[in-house]
C-alpha cells in the first residue's frame, strides 16, 4: 500500500506538470506575437524551448519576425532560435514572414544571423512593397535569374514602379527566358488534382505558361528547362509519358505534392454527361413560404413554388417591390416568417464600418474600437415597412473581425413566435415576434480568428438554430469549443458538450433524416453528428480543411459536407444511418457510411446546394461546379462570373428550375438548372452583397450593404 501511494502521488504530481508545460508554451509564443519581451524571457528561463512549434511547425520568432517585434527577435536569436525553420502548413520562414510586413529592422536581424530562402523572401517583399527590404535581400546573396524574371513579373503586376526600377538597376532587365516550343507549352494545359487534396491549373497566355491553384490566381513561371519550371521559392515539373503529360509535381523546400491530370484543356466549360436525368424540379423542399433560417428550413436553401423574379435592376428600379434603407455593416441573412422579415445589423456610432470585398488573402483584423450598437429589425414582407426596432446591446465590439468580415455576421432564426439573434461574443438573444426582449445570455469571448497565429481575429459567423423548443448553437473558437442548446422559453442551458475544435465558421443543421433527426456540424478535426435532444455523438468524419465555413445539409437522402481549404477541399455524401467513426482509410473515396466523396473540390465561402439531380459547387471567384448528387460525377464546370460579378461568397439557392448565385460586387447571376450551364441573367443589386437571399411568395429578399431589398417580378416601380 505506500508504495502503491508513492506511485499515486508522483503520478498526480506529474499531471499538472504536463498543463502548466502546455500552458506556459501559449503565454511564451502569445508574447512573442505581442512583441512582451519580459514574457518571453520568462518563458525561456522557464525551460520552455527556444524552438518549441506549436501544431503548424510555427516557434516563436517566426511569431515575432510577423509582427515586427526587433527586439525580441534579437532576444530569441541570441537564446539559439533556429533562424531558417519553416512551419509545416504555409512553409514560410520568420524570414520570409519579415519580409512580407515589410519590417526592415528584423529583415536585417534575420539575415545577419544567417537567414536563407531569399528567393521566398523576396517574393513577399514585393508583396510589402518596402524599397528597403528588397534592396537587403537582393544584397544577401545571389538570388536565382528565375526568380529576378518573376520578382520583374510580380512588380509589374502590382504597379510597384519603385521595385521594379530597382530590381533593373541590380541586375538589368534580367536573363532571356528559355525558349520552349509553343506546341510543349500547351500542352501541359490542364487541370491536375492530388489525393492529399488541392487542384492546380495550367493555363497558356500571351505565349507564356501559368499556374495557379484551382480558384486562386495563375502566376507566370519560368523554364529552367521543358519541363521544369520556377516561380521564386516554388518549383514545378511535369512528369511526361509518350508526349503525354500526366503528372504535375510541385515543390516547396522538402515538401513535395504530386497533382494527376483530371482534364484535359477545355476551357472553362467542362462538360460530360450526367449519369442520371435532367430533373431540376426533384426537390424535397415543400413549397413552403417561411424562410426560418441561415438558407432556409435544414439549411437546403430550396424554395420551389416561391415563383421569384428572373431579371431585376435595382439601380433602375426594374422589379423592385421595395427597398429599405439598414444602417451598420452585417453580413447576417433575411429570414422570413408569415408576413415579418428579420434581420440584424451592427451599427458603428462613431463613423462608418467599411468592408473589403473581392478574392483575396488577408489575414489582418479590422481594430472595431470605437462603439457599436447591436440591433434586430422586423420589416414588413410586403411594403419593406420598418415594424420594430430593438437594441440589444451598445458597447466596443469585444473581438476583432476581418477586413470582409462584420460584427454582426450570424443570421437569426425563428419559429414564428420567437426570434433568436446571435450576436456572438455580445451575447445571445430572444425576442418574441412583436420586438419584447424575452431572454438574454452572455456567452463570453467567442474568438474565432486565423488557426496559424491566434492573434488575428476574424469575428464569429455561426447561426444558430431553433429545434423542438432548443436553441442550438455552434462555438468553435480558439479554446474550449462547445455545442449547446438553450431552452427556447427561458434560456436555460440544456446540455453542452465540449467539441475538440478550432476555430471554424459553420452553422450547425438540424437534418430530418430517414434514420431520425440528427444535428451535422463542420468542423476542421471532424464533421459530427449529435443528438439534438441530448449532445450525444452519433458519428465522426476526419480530414476537413483548416478553415471550414459551408455549412452541412441533408438533401436527396443524403448528408453533404464539405470545405474548400488546405490542405485538402473535400466534398462527402453520408448515409443517414452512419454511426460511430465513419472515416476514410487508405485514400478511400467510399465506405459502407460514404457513398461518395472527393478529396477536392470543396468551396471555401459558399455552401453547396443539392436541386434535383445535381449537387452545385460555387468557388469563391465564381467557378460552378456541377456533380451528379447520388454519384459524385463531374457533369459541367463554368465561369459565371458574368454582369460584373466576381468574388462570391454568400451561398447560392435555387427556386423554380433556377439557381441564385449573389456576388459579393452586387450582382445575382442566375442560372437554369440542370446537366448544362446556362446562365439566364445577371442582375444588378447596386450595392455589395455578402449575404444569402431569401425567397417567400414571389420575392427575392436580398441583403446588401445599406438596404435590404425585395424584388419580384411584374411589377415596376415609379
């Protein structure tokens, strides 16, 4: 018995030891990003390693090199930190990271201190546009041709007349290319795909070869011979058989991806033959005029028999019912109930909340410092008449948003008596339909920001959900993620369970399935069902991407999850009657719970939308997938980016043998559903749009930037 005691007490001794280990590496890599000196030496002093990694490969001077923080730089440079480390994910440098920011002064420390990876480096310094830090790295070494041609291409593209005036004068206009012959370079056309997730595109342009990833921009490479090629730190080579290209090899330091050709160069359209019939009109939604939620009732976003307009110019009046003016900045969708629409806003009272719109890549915060006041408005469907107004909270927004973010991203929901408003870290609230405050929670700090460096806080976007008198809720967030339901009537907590999450920005769905009523949520670790009565867990899917935002549904017997960023952009259809760990093994695309799945292919922004046969998959700068909904077979891929949309990120819905596609420019491409893509108009809504229609008795009820707006059709307004 004591010596059973003594291995109790060194047991119980070394538990929180591990804790507070974990623990003291957080508060050492949270100073380094905030630049707290006294923190890190403490940490340090503490034992905890110069070069600990958090889960992305990222230490602590990659931190603090981001954040242009010199003096700790220097700090961790004399502790021993190891100056060319490259995290796991982005296989970035604390070199290149400097350089990006354009911070001059750690620039100098980093390759003082024997810092390589110029070639990376100096890409992200054109980026910074800092003369001063091109002209460091250009003096550090030699610096490949290949990647003087691309540092020329880049500087040019950005307008950065400077840089490129000063790359000229290091090294002149640069080496000639090598010359391919044009029947080569075209044909490595095409897309290529990896099992391990991501698609690139091959594209040939103004005589020269491109490649990009599949949604992002294409950038000009340059041969090194014909069948490799570099852009700065990125190395490319295509493996060829008889003539053929079949294999795009990608390499970033040691890190190396091969991609399988998929399609051969075809334009934009890919189109094949749909392996089942042109049915567009096989929805399971009922014709139903309530719109009670994020995209509708189960999140299908269906609205057949709703008859909304097919053309419409709110700039020119044409078709709009009304248009009502809603001060502040919300990215939170219309929601409909009888004859009331709802929605919230976030009002700045000390200027205007302004939004950055377009595909683009910044992780930066918005600083919201000044005061906000969170306010739920009822309009009338009909005439757009303002009803009620409430406020249910003033203050400083307590998290930060992204620059295309807002602080009022979440939509309400509603059960015809009562409307929930999720105003994230400001709290949670429930009015009934007349506008009376029934309860209020405070939910605390709910921080949703970038996984890689916990500082950047990009503001919450998860909705809630109302289910047989519970209010669901989804907080992935940075620590201690959870799903929990509130009683409708009262507030009061019903159950929580704790959820193994990073931050994610997906909306829970309640799905009615043939094999009961489970509750599906995203997620990045694993997409989950839970019985809604209880929290318990039903099944768990692995490998999501990083960031996951669409948000899961149940249409045409399935359930469908996807996400659309690294590392991989998967699409899954589950079986309804899946139970325990449903994962995939051994580069599976199937299982007796998976009917189907790809390993790319997944949207970032947009959920997808099931509407009769076909599952529509919509990228972020407008790229429309469509698949065959049972099989998972490619049926077209088109460009919509017509009318001057380009940049889509709310998600797409469909009414009557019609797809909706809002573009974040303002313009609503529709397009006819079914096996082939044929786009019918492009609408403008005369301002910028983030948020997903909603569709009830012939309108179209949009959300822009200042107004909500109804359209429908034969009616023109005076």
């Amino acid at each position: 018995m004591p010596s059973f005691c003594v291995r109790l007490v060194l047991l119980l001794a070394l538990i929180p030891q591990t804790i507070w280990a974990d623990e003291r590496e957080d508060r050492f890599f949270a100073a380094a990003r905030r630049g707290e000196l006294p923190g890190v030496t403490e940490a340090l002093q503490a034992g905890v390693p110069v070069n600990a990694k958090t889960r992305y490969g990222v230490t602590a001077l990659t931190y603090a090199s981001r954040h242009g923080h010199a003096e700790v730089v220097k700090a961790l440079l004399e502790a021993g930190a190891e100056v060319n480390v490259a995290d796991s994910f982005y296989h970035g440098t604390p070199l290149s990271a400097a350089a990006f920011e354009g911070h001059a002064e750690v620039v100098r420390l980093l390759l003082k201190h024997g810092a390589k990876n110029l070639d990376g480096a100096l890409e992200n310094a054109i980026y910074s546009g800092s003369v001063e830090v091109v002209q460091m790295i250009l003096n550090a070494g030699d610096v490949r041709p290949q990647t003087v041609r691309s540092a020329m291409r880049l500087a040019e593209s950005l307008q950065k007349n400077d840089l490129l005036e000063q790359l000229k004068a290091k090294h002149g206009e640069g080496p000639e290319p090598l010359a391919i012959p044009t029947a080569m370079l075209e044909s490595y056309v095409g897309e290529y795909a990896s099992d391990r997730g991501g698609e690139y595109e091959v594209r040939f342009e103004n005589g020269a070869l491109h490649i990009g990833r599949k949604g992002g921009a294409p950038v000009l490479v340059e041969a090194t011979d014909p069948t490799t090629f570099l852009y700065f730190d990125l190395k490319f080579s295509f493996v060829v058989q008889e003539g053929r290209p079949l294999t795009l090899v990608r390499q970033v330091a040691n890190d190396i991806l091969r991609f399988e050709r998929v399609a051969s160069p075809n334009g934009d359209d890919l189109t094949h033959t749909p392996d089942s019939s042109d049915s567009p009109l096989a929805s399971e939604s009922s014709a139903l005029a309530n719109w009670p939620q994020f995209r509708g009732a189960g999140a299908v976003g269906v609205a057949d028999g709703q008859n909304p307009p097919t053309r419409w110019d709110v700039p020119k009046n044409q078709n709009v019912r009304w248009k009502t003016p809603i001060p502040g900045l919300a990215h939170s969708c219309p929601i409909v109930w009888g004859d009331k629409v709802f929605v919230t806003t976030a009002v700045r009272l000390n200027g205007e909340a302004k939004v950055r719109t377009g595909v683009y890549g910044d992780v930066d915060s918005v600083d919201d410092d000044s005061p906000h006041a969170w306010r739920v408005y009822c309009l009338h469907k009909t005439t757009g008449e303002i009803l009620w107004e409430r406020t249910a909270q003033e203050g400083v927004p307590r998290v930060k948003r992204h620059p295309k973010s807002s602080q009022a991203n979440c939509t309400p929901a509603t059960d015809g008596e009562h409307v929930v408003a999720f105003f994230a870290s400001e709290g949670l609230y429930c009015f009934d339909v007349d506008g009376k405050l029934l309860w209020k929670k405070d939910l605390g700090v709910l921080d949703s920001g970038w996984f890689f460096d916990p500082d950047m806080q990009w503001g919450f976007a998860s909705s809630p959900i109302i289910y047989q008198g519970l209010v669901i809720v989804q907080c992935d967030i940075q620590k201690n993620s959870y799903l929990a339901a509130y009683r409708l009537s009262d507030g009061v907590e019903v159950w929580r369970t704790p959820r193994d999450e990073i931050p994610t920005w997906c909306t829970p769905t309640l799905c009615e399935t043939s094999a009961g009523p489970q509750l599906v949520t995203g997620g990045t670790m694993f997409a989950r069902a839970y019985n809604p009565v209880t929290g318990e867990e039903l099944w768990r899917l692995a490998d999501h991407s990083e960031i996951a935002i669409p948000t899961p549904f149940y249409a045409s017997g399935l359930i469908y999850v996807a996400s659309g960023y690294r590392p991989i952009k998967p699409i899954y259809a589950i079986r309804p009657t899946a139970r325990g760990d449903i994962s995939l093994k051994d580069n599976a695309t199937s299982n007796e719970h998976i009917v189907w799945s790809r390993h790319w292919g997944g949207p970032y922004t947009p959920t997808p939308l099931v509407y009769g046969d076909y599952l529509y998959v919509c990228d972020n700068d407008g790229i429309l997938t469509c698949y065959a909904a049972k099989t998972g077979k490619q049926v077209y891929r088109h460009r919509v980016r017509n009318g001057g949309a380009a940049s889509f990120s709310a998600s797409p819905v469909a009414a009557d043998g019609r797809i909706y596609l809002p573009s974040e420019e303002g313009v609503m491409v529709v397009v006819r559903a079914g096996p082939k893509c044929e786009v019918l108009s492009a609408n403008p809504l005369g301002e910028e749009c983030l948020a997903s229609p909603a569709i009830s008795e012939g309108l179209m009820i949009v959300r822009t930037k200042d107004h909500v707006v109804a359209v429908g059709e034969n009616r023109v307004a005076e």
